[in-house]
C-alpha cells in the first residue's frame, strides 16, 4: 500500500509559519526588555542619602501599585518568559486545530458518496482520481482500500484499518504537543518559585538574618509570579487537549464507518460472486445404471 502523508504535511505547514513568527516576535521582546529595564533602574537609582532613599522606597511602592498587567508579567524574568513562549506556542496550536480538526477537513462533504456511486457502477479508477483530487483522511482511506480490491474484501478491510490507524496516530502525535505544553509550564513555573525563594534566602543570608520584609519581597514576589505563569499556561493547554482529543476520537469513528459504508456495494457484489462461484456438487450416478 502506497503512504501517503500529504494531507498531514498540508496542515502543518499554517502552524509552523504562525508558530515561527510568534516566536521571532517573543524573542524580539525578549532581548529588548532587560535593556529597557536596566535604564528604567538606572534612571531611577538614588543619588545620595537616607533620606533620598526612604522618598524613593515610597515612590517606588506607588510605581509597582499601579503597574500594569505586562509589567507583572515580565516580573517573572527570563523563567516567565518562556513561559509566554509557551502560552503563545500553545494559542498557535489551538487556532491550527480549530481550523483542521473538522469533519469538512476529515470527511470532505460529497466524496463518500461520488465516491461509493463510482464504485458501485465498477469504476475503480474515476474513483481513485476523485480521492486524490481532494486530499483529506477519509480519501486516504478511501483510496488505500481501493488499492486492494483485486485481493478481496478480507485485503481491502484491512489496508483501510491500517489506513486510519496511520493517519488518527499522526493527528492524535499533533494534538499531543498541547499535553507537553502543559506539563513543562507548571515545571517552569516550579523553577521560578525556586529561584525567587534562593534569592530571598540568598538576602538573608547576606543580611545574616537582619533582612527586611521589603528585601524579601522581590525574590517572593517572582516565585508567586511565575507559579501563576505556569498555571494560567498549563490549564487551558490541557483542557484544549481533552477537547481535541475527544474530537478525534469521534471524527476517527465516523470516518472508519464511512468508509464501510462506501465500499459495502463492493463488499456485497464480491460476496454474490463467490456465492454464484460454488455451486452445489453434482449428484452421483445411480447404481447399476439404474
């Protein structure tokens, strides 16, 4: 049987032209955000004395009070934004199977019937040009079991069983990229928590015990944000991929029973034949010729 995996080819080509930009632009952020913040310190940093410092620990309080939702983002650091490359990742994702994991993708709408009335009336070459001028799953199908109608239908059952196991593994492998996003942004997540606690021991440590709250916070303040990158990556990432997954499940059902469908006029016709081909034996001469 020919493989062929143009159809899957097709659809992944939209994903990764959307995935590679979104990355290029996350990676464009990436590098230029420390340098922003490093001037916004630098503009910010103290020049002399207590005092100064006391009306900039105020200033400063006031500032991150009213910071916005990109600020608290970025407050995750180099762990948060992979994360965001992550959650981005996982969007494109998303969109690319909300637009491919259809039944008129899967099952082209008129081909189980043009196709079954093709076959029907014998025509088994019209009936594989109808396949391959609409590639999908039920023409992969479709045309793998029609590659073996001269074996019988116990030949032609099978290469389409093998068919769909081929194609359902390779769009389940798809949607499986969903389920690592959302395991590996909780663990992300769980090593921002880490390095924000190690920086806020690491200041005790310096202190020998004499930090203050406010020279904690900013090392908690990361392992609180990065915890909740994680989590608010992880948990619609999994959820779309039950979804998905629940979806293949049943356009894979569906397919599998159209295709029977399709070649049941085949099926019968060759069972009429091999019916007519065993006729009875013929009866033995009488004894004695009689």
């Amino acid at each position: 049987m020919r493989k062929t995996t143009y159809y899957v080819k097709a659809a992944a080509r939209p994903a990764a032209a959307r995935l590679i930009a979104a990355f290029a632009v996350l990676i464009c952020i990436f590098f230029m955000y420390p340098a922003t913040a490093n001037a916004q310190d630098a503009a910010a940093r103290p020049a002399a004395t207590s005092a100064d410092a006391a009306e900039e620990d105020t200033t400063g309080q006031d500032d991150k009070s009213s910071g916005t939702f990109w600020e608290i983002l970025t407050a995750g650091g180099v762990v948060g934004m992979f994360i965001m490359l992550l959650s981005v990742a996982a969007v494109a994702l998303v969109i690319e199977h909300v637009l491919t994991i259809r039944e008129s993708v899967l099952m082209p709408p008129g081909m189980a019937e043009e196709t079954g009335g093709l076959l029907a009336a014998g025509k088994l070459t019209p009936a594989v040009q109808r396949c391959r001028r609409e590639p999908s799953f039920l023409s992969f199908v479709l045309e793998a079991g029609m590659g073996e109608v001269d074996g019988g239908w116990p030949a032609v059952e099978k290469a389409m069983e093998d068919a769909t196991a081929d194609q359902s593994a390779r769009l389940f492998r798809k949607i499986e990229y969903l389920s690592v996003i959302g395991n590996i942004a909780p663990m992300l997540g769980l090593l921002g928590t880490v390095i924000g606690m190690i920086f806020a021991f690491r200041e005790v440590a310096n202190t020998q015990g004499a930090a203050r709250a406010a020279d904690l916070a900013e090392g908690i303040y990361l392992a609180l944000v990065t915890t909740v990158e994680g989590l608010i990556v992880a948990i619609p990432s999994l959820a779309a991929f039950a979804v998905f997954r629940n979806r293949l499940d049943q356009l894979v059902a569906e397919t599998s029973y159209v295709a029977q469908h399709v070649f049941a006029p085949l099926k019968r016709a060759q069972a009429a034949s091999r019916n007519q081909g065993t006729s009875p034996p013929p009866a033995p001469p009488p004894v004695g010729g009689r």
